[in-house]
C-alpha cells in the first residue's frame, strides 16, 4: 500500500540547531548520514543539551560542507544569529557559540556509546520531577504528560541512547497532512515544517494524522526497509520563536488537545538504503 512520497529530505547536523535540505541520503543503522553528528554539551550545569533547555541553539543553523565519508563526518559550519559563520573545528568555536547562545556550551562530536560519563543527564533545572518534565515538553499543568514508558529506559539516565544525539530513535517521519490538519486546528500559528524538524517530509493525500496508524508497521522506500517505532510527543520546541517563525505557547495547546500530543512518528532503518527525494513509501505490514 502507497502512502506518500518524499517531499523533503532533512539532515541537521547539529542538535536542536536548523538543518539543511538534502536530495538523496544513505539510510543506515543511524539514520542520515551526518545527522545529529554534533552537539553542545551545557558547561554550567553538566551535559549535552538541546533547545528543550537552551532555545538560542534554534537560532542557529548547521550544515555540512561536504558529504561524509567512510564514517566520517566534516566539522559542522553553523550560521550564528547574528550570520557570522563558524566552523566546529574553529580554535574560537566554543567561545563564539557560548556568546551567541548567552551561556557557556563546548561543542562535541559522537563519542564511543562506552563514553557513558559523556551521555549522562546534567543537572535539572528544578528538583521536582513532575515541574521539570512540565517544563521540558511544555505541558500546562491542568495538561497530561507523554507517556514515557514506550521509549527505551536509557533515557531516564542519559540525554540520547549513548553513541547518539537522537532524542530517542534514528528517524523522524511527518507527512505533510499531518501540517495541513494542524493549520486547519491552529489558524492562528504559523505551521512550518522546520518548527517540526523531521528526516522525511512525505506528501500525503490523506486527512487528519495518517502517520500515527503507521505505528509498529514496516514501510519500503528507496531500497530502504523502515521500522516505525512510536509517534513523537513534542515537547516545548515547537514553540520557540526562531528565524521567521514567531515564539508560540498556544501551538501546544492544540498539539495536546487535538493530536494526542504527538506530531509524526519515529523510526528505525531495518535495512540499509538509498532514499531520494520523490521516492515511493510503501507500507507493507
């Protein structure tokens, strides 16, 4: 069964930073090649962060300047808001990002999954559980939390799956639909893709939230076999004002109220492929 095609295809290189559009990726056990190859670890209080603690990192824009290669991944250039450059492997970076961003941050390319010191959880920025989930995925407290129990126990200790920068998994897939149904709930936000951040942007002639239903099911695209995981809940960057797209509290509250608080789903790479923009998906089980 068709689903959809491939409308976008998204690499960002660096965590919670804007991404490049790419034409063609090499789908492998993590994902794009490149993507979420850097991050910046908090020097105040310990960790790697991402903008769920430190929002100004949407502000900038990573990218590679080259494609990488047997493994290896180019230090990333990244447009600083005021549109200065940098490049990770600059003497100057950590200085010029901790400015931009307002707080000291080191930038960090993967380490070994052994280097579990390096993964491991900074300081939370309140001592009670509960406010400092509601402050993470920007829940009101009359509204629910996600529940956390479908994604891997790691998670709980470290900030990604140790030898990752993922949130949680090596994909994320959103069908254009999905941005449609939301506009169509919140008329009075700006719906754009890049407040979502997806790997694949699929066309889709569907209604509502067809992508949910694709939970636990494989998908073919490319000579690339996908395993769909759980739908992302979204946490408080959806909301952040960055580049054109203004700050948006009110856009979580249809996201909760409307779409079971989650927008697109996860996914593994079951098979290693090549994918390319237009390319069929094809769910098969």
């Amino acid at each position: 069964m068709i689903v959809g095609r491939i409308a976008e295809l998204w690499r960002h290189p660096v965590k919670s930073m804007e991404g490049e559009r790419i034409q063609t990726a090499e789908l492998g056990p993590q994902g794009i090649p490149g993507d979420r190859a850097w991050a910046v670890r908090d020097e105040r209080r310990g960790g790697i962060r991402g903008a769920k603690k430190i929002a100004n990192l949407m502000r900038c824009q990573a990218r590679l300047p080259s494609e990488p290669k047997d493994g290896e991944v180019p230090p990333a250039e990244i447009t600083l808001p005021d549109r200065s450059t940098i490049s990770a492997a600059d003497g100057d970076a950590n200085e010029r990002l901790s400015k931009a961003l307002g707080t000291p941050v080191t930038l960090w390319p993967l380490l070994p999954a052994t280097e579990l010191d390096h993964y491991r959880r900074g300081k939370p920025d309140h001592e009670d559980v509960l406010t400092e989930l509601r402050s993470i995925f920007g829940r009101e407290p009359n509204e629910p939390l996600p529940n956390l129990g479908v994604f891997p126990p790691d998670l709980f200790q470290y900030e990604s799956p140790p030898g990752t920068y993922f949130d949680a998994f090596p994909l994320l897939l959103l069908t254009d639909a999905s941005l449609r149904h939301l506009a169509e709930l919140a008329p009075d936000s700006k719906i754009d893709v890049r407040r979502f951040r997806p790997n694949l942007l699929i066309r889709s002639p569907e209604a509502g939230f067809p992508e949910i239903a694709w939970e636990g099911k494989r998908i073919v695209v490319g000579n690339a076999t996908l395993a769909v995981t759980v739908g992302c809940p979204r946490c408080v960057m959806i909301t952040h004002g960055f580049a054109d797209l203004p700050r948006d509290p009110a856009l979580m509250r249809v996201v909760v109220r409307d779409a079971d608080q989650k927008m697109g789903v996860y996914a593994r790479v079951e098979k290693p492929g090549t994918v390319r923009v237009g390319d069929e998906l094809r769910l098969v089980s």
